[in-house]
C-alpha cells in the first residue's frame, strides 16, 4: 500500500475528574491523532505521549513535529511499497521517539488491516473475546475521598484495584483499602519511579497487604536496582516506564529485576514490538498485563486486543469509557460483569465520531 497524506489532529479531551498520579496531576487528556489517508483505505491512532514529559521524554507537541518533520516524509518514500510490518524497520535509524512510532505504525495498521477485513484481534493473536478490567485510582487529597472511590469502582464492578503511590501516600491508603475490602480484593500499587534505593524498608512494609504487584517503583533506569528490591521484598516487582523494547523486557526477565511485566505498546514502539514482548515474558514464564494511558475509545480498542494474547493473565488498565470521560470520541466501551469485549471489527473496530472529535480538536495539520 502507499501512504498519501496523513492528517495530524490535535485534542484537548476533559476528563471526568483529575487523574493524579507522583508525576503530576491531569484534568485535560491533550493528545495527538494520526490519521493516514493511503491508497487502500484510512487508518486511526492515538499518539500516547502526554503534554508534558513527565512519564518518558516524549510530550505530544514533540511527537507531532517528529511525525511531521521525519518519520511520515519517510514513509511516503516507501510508495507503494509500505506495509505496517516496514514502519519499525524503516524508522530504526531514528532514536527513542517511540510513542510517535507507535501511533505512525498503528494507523498503518489500521488502514491495512481494515483493507484486509481482519480484525487487530485476530492479527495479533487474541484469543479471548472479553477481557478482565481493572482501574487506576489517582493519589487523592484525602483517605475518605480515596475510599468514595474505590468503593465507587468495585460497586460498578471492576475486578482489581491499582492504587497511585508516592512517598506519603503509600503504606495508610494501601492500609486501609485492604482491611476494608478484604484478603481477596485483587490488589496493586504504582509508584510511576517516586521511590529510591533508599526507600526499600518503607516499600518492604507493604508485603503485610499480599499485593498483585508494585510496580515501577524506582527510577526507570535503574534496572539493577529492581532486581536488588526483588530480591528484599515479597511483593513482585512489576516494570513499566524501564521496559522501551522487547531487548530490555529480555535482560530485565534475565536479570530477575521484573516479576511481571506491564506491556504500553506506546512505549515500547508498537503493537507489532509488543507481541514480541508478550512472547518472550511467555517463555520465561513471566505473566503480563496491557497499561492504559488515558486512550479514548481510539487508543483503548487496539489495547483491548492486545490484552486477549494468551500471556495476559492479570486484569489490565483496560478500563470503560466512562471511567474517564463524559463523552468518549468513538461508541463507548462498557463494563459487564467486569470484563470488556474485544473490538471485532475490521482493524481497531471502532470509528471516531466525526462531531465529538471536532467538539475537541484543538488543531490538525497534514502531511502531503
Ligand atoms: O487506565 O488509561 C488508564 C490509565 C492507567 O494509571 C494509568 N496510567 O502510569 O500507567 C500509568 C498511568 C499513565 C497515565 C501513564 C497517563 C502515562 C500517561
């Protein structure tokens, strides 16, 4: 196929409620679009990177000028020549930027698996028509607002709670959340790298509450310094922000500095890099989980697929719609009994609404 143009949209999307986590608080989800345009059909992406960067070095202004300045120009080079398998190859010489490759790569996908009439699901390997849903709870400014909505989620239903923590807000909320709902309650913590390698006494307190995992606590490049807290803790150590590539996910399983791992395909490049992660984790008897980044319905529908690949066995950040948004930009994903049904349709399965995406486009710009 050839890619003909892609268009570049920029959303200001609010959330429901602001989401806070120890990198900072949101209340706006402001993101990127890519939209390609090829001789086979159209393809959609939501670029993952936040407005800041805060979470990795990428913020979605960088991502678009990228996008705009290297990496579509060089696939148009391809002509008819490209397909979404040649995206990773032909960006490699380019460092990092790996939620923009991501977004590039997916939108290819996309309009190739749409002309192809397959679904993400079936191309990348599902083989669960639902999955399990968990939700993230943000850091709160009190422990009763903390456990209005804990309660709030379990009561619509969600199967496992993620607790965001920091030095201060760790060993009370996760505390009281399990003494009040229970041994069974599934259960886990985010530290998004507040802690230190000073900190591992306080992070060892948390063993007490039997949780699912902690994960990301320490900075991300610190992959030795997981390992040593694997080691002191008992609670499993989960990776988030350091696994960028199937090569890391491969040392950090070797090393023994990752337990579990949680698999962003915006982080590390792509859905295509990501089943390579799924696989290797599969091998080495590594269990993983699909992350959110705050999607709408245009990021979340390919996430959907991932998480029913055979390895993802823990309840993922795959949460409804309406956790996050009033009005999401494609039709809605609800929670029944917990779980999520899995897009069928042709490539991510699900269309933007062409009168919400204007209601929140800020900007486009295209590439020709
Ligand atoms: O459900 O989409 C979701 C969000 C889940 O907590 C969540 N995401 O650190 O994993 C994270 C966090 C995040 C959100 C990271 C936005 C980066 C951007």
């Amino acid at each position: 196929m050839k890619l003909e143009a892609v268009e570049l949209i920029r959303l200001n999307v609010p959330l429901k409620s602001a989401f806070r986590t120890s990198e900072g608080s949101v209340t706006v989800h402001e993101v990127v679009w890519v939209h390609a345009i090829t001789d086979v059909g159209e393809g959609w992406a939501e670029c993952a990177a936040n407005a800041l960067p805060d979470y990795s070095s990428e913020y979605h202004t960088g991502a678009g000028a990228v996008l705009q300045e290297f990496f579509i120009p060089e696939l148009m080079k391809l002509g008819n020549k490209l397909t979404a398998e040649k995206v990773a190859p032909t960006l490699h010489w380019a460092k990092g930027h790996r939620m923009a490759k991501a977004a590039l790569e997916t939108a290819i996908l996309d309009a190739q698996l749409r002309a192809a009439n397959t679904s993400f699901a079936t191309y990348l390997g599902a083989v669960k028509t639902k999955v399990p849903a968990g939700v993230s709870v943000g850091i709160m400014d009190s422990l009763p607002e903390l456990m209005g909505f804990v309660e709030g989620y379990l009561a619509v239903g969600y199967l496992r709670i993620k607790l965001k923590i920091e030095p201060g807000w760790d060993y009370e909320p996760v505390k009281l959340v399990r003494e009040t709902f229970g041994p069974d309650l599934l259960l886990q913590v985010d530290a998004n790298t507040a802690y230190t390698r000073n900190d591992f006494d306080l992070l060892k307190r948390l063993d007490e509450f039997n949780l699912l995992l902690i994960e990301q606590p320490i900075e991300e490049e610190d992959i030795l310094g997981h390992k040593k807290l694997a080691d002191y803790i008992n609670t499993p150590v989960c990776l988030d922000e350091s696994i960028v590539s199937a090569g890391v996910a491969r040392d950090a399983i070797e090393l023994g500095a990752t337990e579990i791992i949680n698999i962003k395909p915006a982080r590390v490049g792509g859905y295509l890099e990501a089943v390579k992660i799924h696989d290797i984790a599969q091998a080495s008897g590594i269990p993983v989980w699909c992350g959110g980044m705050l999607e709408t319905g245009i990021g979340r529908a390919a996430n959907l697929a991932l998480a029913a690949l055979p390895n993802f066995t823990l309840p993922g950040d795959t949460s409804a719609s309406a956790r996050y948004f009033e009005t999401d930009t494609t039709a809605p994903f609800v929670l029944v009994n917990g779980h999520i049904d899995v897009p069928t349709g042709p490539g991510i399965g699900v269309d933007p609404i062409s009168e919400v995406v204007q209601r929140y486009t800020v900007s486009t710009a295209w590439v020709k």
